[in-house]
C-alpha cells in the first residue's frame, strides 16, 4: 500500500519573481493527512490560503496563477512539478509575495531545498487517479490536443511546434516520473525575443535575464534594435546575433522539455497522484490546466459514484456458474450471480446479465419490464455471499441470513439487456459469523444502487442432524 508523503521539515528560499520582479521568501512546510497542496500569502492580512487545484486557476498568461479572494500567487508550476515529481501529497507552501522566484527558470532549485528537508510517510493510504477511460482535450484552431490513456503508470510524450525555424518542431518524453530530476527538473522557461518589448509593456517579465529563461531570437535583428530592446526592457546589453542567445543549453531540446516540465506542473493541480500516459501536441497553460479540470471533474464524479470495476466480458471468471452452485445453496430461477470476476480477503466482484428470460419480468412490469429492487439486492448479497463463504470448510452446510439493510439508494432502473457489475468490501472484519459489508452495484459505469449489508453465517440444522447421526453409527 502506498502511503501518503509530506516533508519532513520546514526549509525556505528566496529569490525574485519573473514577471513582478518583486522579491520574494517561500517556505515550504509539513501539511498534515487529506489536506494536499496548499499556498499561504503570509504578506497578506488574515494569511488567506489558496488550495493548489485546478479550480482555483485564474490567470494562464506566461504562466499558472491561482487565486481565492484578493490572494493569488501566480508562475506556480515549476514549484508544482518539482513537489508532485518527489511524490509528496501534503504541503504548505508559505510566500510573501504575489509571485513564486523564478531562481534559474526551471525546477531544480526547489527540487533540492525539498530533499534537503527530507520526506516522510504519513498513516494514510494514498488514493491515486487512475486514467480508466480516454481523457481528451482539443483546441482544433491552434492545433492543441492532449490525451490521458489508461496505463498502470505515469508517463508524458510532448511535441511542440512554435512555426520557427530556430526550434523547428520538438520532442520530449518522460516514461516514469522517477526520471524527472535527471532529465526534465533543471530546464529552464524561454521566450522569443520579438515577445520581450509587449511582454515588458504589459508589465511582466520584470525579473526575466539571461541567466533564468532562454531566449530565441528567430530573424536577424541589427544591433541597434538589439540595444533597444535591452534598454526598453531595463536589461544589460549583449551582442546582436541570430538564433539561441544563450551558450549553455542543457539539451538540445531543453524547451520541449521545459513544456513537459510545465504539464506535470499544471497537472499537479489535479490534486491526485496519477496513473495514466500523457500525450500532448503544443501544449500551454491555458490547455494545460483546462485539462486538469477535466481530470478534476471525473475525480468528483468518482468521488460521488464510486469506481466501476473494470469489466471485460471475454476474461476468464474467477468463479464460474458451477463454481458458485458450490458454494451458494441458491438454484434456478432463484440464483441471480453469473460469475465471480475477482475476489481477495476483503472484497468481491461478481457479475449478473439480466435478460428478458428471467420469470420476474412476467409481472413486473408487462408493459416496462423492470428488475424490483430487493432482486437487485438479493443479488448484491448472493455476490458478498461468495466471499462470506469462500474460505469457509464445506460451505455447502452453511446458509448466510440478512440482520440488517442500511442505506439503500437505487439511481436507475434495471432492464433487460443490462450487465450488473457488483462489488462488495468488508466494512469489518467477520466476527462470530456477522458480516457487514459495503455494496455497489454499477450499470456501465453509472452507479445504479448501493447499500450496506449485514448478515449471519448459520450452519444449516440439517447438516448438524446429519453429522450427529454419521458420529453415533
């Protein structure tokens, strides 16, 4: 089981912000259980905190700012991707400025003053977000597309392609976030050099040089106009030329690896650990984030419905239907479980494929055939039955028998054609024969009824007969 993380103690640094140029001290600190990543504006009065989720994203230009009130803090992501890549769940990240320091342009510094402080396990089990189904975002008219597939790990593929002939178009890849610290954390921001004039005129890129973003210069500029730019921008001067200004590249395709090191920044404001592969085609913030709200929306849903287990009909069943007349004393037309798909100490899947054969829908209803819910019930208990009984010697001579039923809530009708997908867990452990168990019972993915089930394991008094007998002959 995979355990929550949070640091293990208090480390801070300093430094300036890129577009405000304002000089700021962040400091990072332990955060208890559940509470996730937090930003707190100690400058501010009241110290207001801004969870670091998608939600709270109010500004994507030249960077993620999040926001609640009056507090924002904004170029967020290199802090998030160095934080989520160290696998840390819960953090407190105090600043008392409206801008993160931008340091060298990428994540390696705040990379290293987190390991500094060290990381520790905390008693809680981590809940990941699993990519069980496609995830997509499209913006077709500046040919944005991000991809989640399914995976049991978590990986991106970026290719960018800014329509310049000094970058040409880029590819990165990052097949485990193990890698990250090797491969994507010291990669610095860049910027055009025909952007640094608007940019500095909207007031941004104030703490922006050499030494902290890469800059491309994309047609020859003369040296005059290199010299204005330098001026009008309050920037040193430096020798006019075409290209990449910068001597000290860390790869030649440091830039697309820099947007790699923005998306798991922005994903990070998902709020969960993620498995799933990542494909992204000229990714940005703006992209970036509205897919973490995508994310962030079927995390909520799942939160609310639960999580269908993943059924595929051609797999082979655990149990199958003479399996369980093994195990269950239940016969035709009265046993309303095809077959077990997955079992272990603690929980159970099973399936039932309702058809129009079934003697129920004779009466209920002739005209809307319907399947009546304490069918629907009798069939989740039959389910938790299997796992009540598996490990039970003979379970043939024990019957299970309802004490209780909490909490029903059907959400759908049940009709022929449709293939009931249980799953059940133990709420506790089995103690003198009750059973008390949590229930779900999806259509598809949808949840369809849930309920919490309570029974007791009897011997069945004919089998006590039975063995009394065979003991005195």
């Amino acid at each position: 089981m995979d355990r929550q993380r949070t640091i293990k103690k208090e480390v801070s640094l300093a430094g300036t912000g890129l577009h405000t140029g304002a000089h700021v001290t962040m400091t990072f600190k332990p955060a208890p259980i559940d509470s996730g990543y937090r930003f707190q504006r100690v400058d501010l009065e009241g110290q207001p905190t801004i969870p670091a989720l998608a939600e709270y994203v109010i500004d994507t230009s030249r960077g993620t700012t999040i926001g609640r009130g009056d507090a924002r803090v904004s170029t967020i992501e290199h802090v998030m991707a160095a934080v989520y890549s160290l696998g840390i769940d819960n953090i407190l990240i105090q600043i008392d400025g409206p801008e993160t320091p931008i340091m060298d342009g990428s994540a390696i510094e705040f990379l290293k003053v987190l390991k500094e402080a060290g990381i520790e396990e905390q008693d809680a089990e981590r809940q990941y977000f699993c990519v069980r189904k496609n995830i997509r975002y499209i913006n077709e008219e500046r040919g944005i597309e991000i991809i989640a597939y399914p995976d049991d790990k978590f990986s991106i593929d970026v290719l960018i392609d800014f329509n310049s002939k000094v970058l040409g178009q880029q590819f990165a890849s990052i097949n485990d976030i193990s890698e990250f610290e090797k491969n994507i954390s010291m990669c610095r921001t860049f910027v055009f050099a025909h952007e640094l004039i608007p940019l500095f005129k909207m007031n941004l890129i104030k703490g922006g040089q050499l030494d902290n973003a890469i800059v491309i210069v994309e047609n020859k500029i003369s040296q005059d106009e290199f010299d204005h730019i330098a001026d009008v921008c309050n920037k040193p001067r430096v020798a006019a030329r075409e290209g990449i200004l910068n001597d000290d590249l860390k790869f030649d395709n440091e830039p697309a690896r820099h947007k790699l090191l923005d998306i798991i920044g922005d994903l990070a404001l998902t709020g969960k650990m993620i498995k799933g592969k990542f494909i992204a085609k000229k990714p940005g913030h703006f992209a970036n984030t509205e897919f973490a709200k995508q994310i962030r929306q079927v995390i909520k849903f799942e939160q609310k419905n639960g999580i269908a287990p993943i059924y595929l009909p051609d797999q082979k069943a655990v149990y199958d239907i003479n399996d369980i007349m093994k195990v269950l004393p239940h016969r035709p037309p009265f046993l309303l479980v095809d077959k077990i798909i997955e079992i272990n100490e603690t929980s159970v899947v099973g399936v039932k494929c309702v058809t129009m054969n079934e003697p129920f829908f004779v009466g209920h209803f002739p005209q809307e055939p319907v399947m009546p819910g304490v069918l629907q019930i009798e069939a989740m208990a039959q389910v938790g039955g299997i796992l009540a009984l598996k490990d039970v010697e003979n379970p043939k001579e024990w019957s299970t028998y309802f004490l209780k039923i909490d909490n029903v809530k059907f959400k759908q009708k049940v009709v022929p054609g449709d293939t009931l997908i249980f799953r059940l867990e133990y709420i506790m452990p089995v103690r003198r024969g009750i059973c008390h168990m949590r229930g779900q019972m999806f259509v598809g993915s949808s949840l369809a009824m849930e309920a919490e089930l309570m029974a007791q394991l009897v011997r069945n008094k004919i089998d006590e007969e039975n063995n009394e007998s065979n003991t005195e002959g």
